[in-house]
C-alpha cells in the first residue's frame, strides 16, 4: 500500500512498522560476529622477535664481557703475587734436589716428552694461563717429561715475547713447585723447552 506524500502513520500503522524496525535491527545485531581474537602467543609476534634477538645479543655480550673482567682480574691478581725470596733458576741450569744422573739424562736430551704444549698464536697472558693449566694437569697425571716450544720469535735479541717471559714463568711459585729441571733440547736456538716435573704423591 502507498501511502499519501506527507500523510502520517496512525497508530496501528506506527505499531506494525516499530515491531518490523525492532525485527530488523535484532537480526542485524545477530548476524554481526566479532572478529576473532589473535591467540599468538607474546613471544610468537613479529614485533616482538626483533625484541628477543635483541636482548638475547646484549645478554650474550654481557656474559662476554663479565667473563673478560674475570679473566683479566685473575691474570692481574696471579701476576701481582709476590715471588718467593728463592734464587732466580735458569733453564739450564741443573736445580737443588735433582740427582746428577737425571740431570745429565735430561740436559743431553735422553728423556723423551710424554706431552708437547705449543704456545705459538697465543698472546702472552693466554699462554701463560694455558702453560700454568697444562704443567697443572700433567703433573696430576704423573706425566714425568714435557716441551713447551716458545718459538724464537723476532724483532728482540732475546727473541719473541714468549722466549723472553718463559723462564720468569717458570719461578713463579705456583709452577716452579711442580719442577725438578728444565733445559733446552736445542742449545743453538732455545726455541723449545723440555721439564721434567716432579712426581703426584
């Protein structure tokens, strides 16, 4: 039915069309769904493994550095150790409470090394820790005879670095403890040296 322009709804006529509008709207609400939500997990979102990879590397650099400055403390602290008041022994020189014939075994390269520690590459902290670690742990082991090969080393008389600080090393008081006699199995160069430690009792 059309109605009249400007012409009003009556009552009954206002009725039927409210409860047909209501009718509407209620299917309108209805048929409306919300969007699902996003059930991703926090650590699962693209933001936030930019996030993750970026704590994880500034953890990884503060472990680095932290294990750095222990390292760097325990070398200061091994270094600053005050030496005993013992006389000074070179390598090559036969030491006090060695026995002649093992002495002369030793010194004319008669004794073979059981095991061979190579510093070469190494700057001269990490090879006297690495040195310290292996006369340690070969003379647990009962290893009698070992060779430490330095190199010559160039640029000094004296040779390289490691020549050069190998005997001081040597005294210190933690090492030296573990030595009966110490020689150069190559007279002419001194690029290696052999020890004869004292056996794990």
């Amino acid at each position: 039915m059309k109605l009249a322009r400007g012409r009003k709804l009556n009552k009954e006529e206002q009725s039927l069309w409210d409860h047909f509008a209501n009718q509407i709207r209620g299917i309108r609400k209805d048929k409306q769904c919300e969007a699902p939500a996003m059930n991703v997990a926090f650590h699962e979102r693209p933001d936030n493994h930019k996030k993750l990879l970026a704590n994880s590397q500034r953890s990884q650099r503060l472990v680095q550095t932290e294990n750095f400055i222990q390292y760097y403390k325990l070398f200061k602290r091994k270094q600053e150790q005050p030496l005993e008041h013992k006389p000074f022994v070179g390598i090559g020189q036969k030491q006090a409470g060695l026995d002649t014939n093992t002495w002369k075994k030793l010194h004319k390269g008669q004794m073979q090394p059981e095991k061979i520690l190579d510093l070469h590459g190494h700057t001269a902290q990490r090879a006297f820790f690495i040195l310290e670690e292996f006369l340690i742990q070969s003379q647990r082991n009962n290893v009698r005879c070992v060779e430490i090969i330095t190199g010559i080393g160039t640029g000094y008389k004296e040779g390289g670095i490691l020549k050069r600080e190998l005997p001081y090393w040597l005294n210190r008081p933690a090492i030296h403890s573990l030595i009966l006699g110490t020689t150069y199995p190559a007279q002419w160069n001194g690029g290696a040296v052999r020890i004869l430690l004292k056996r794990n009792r």
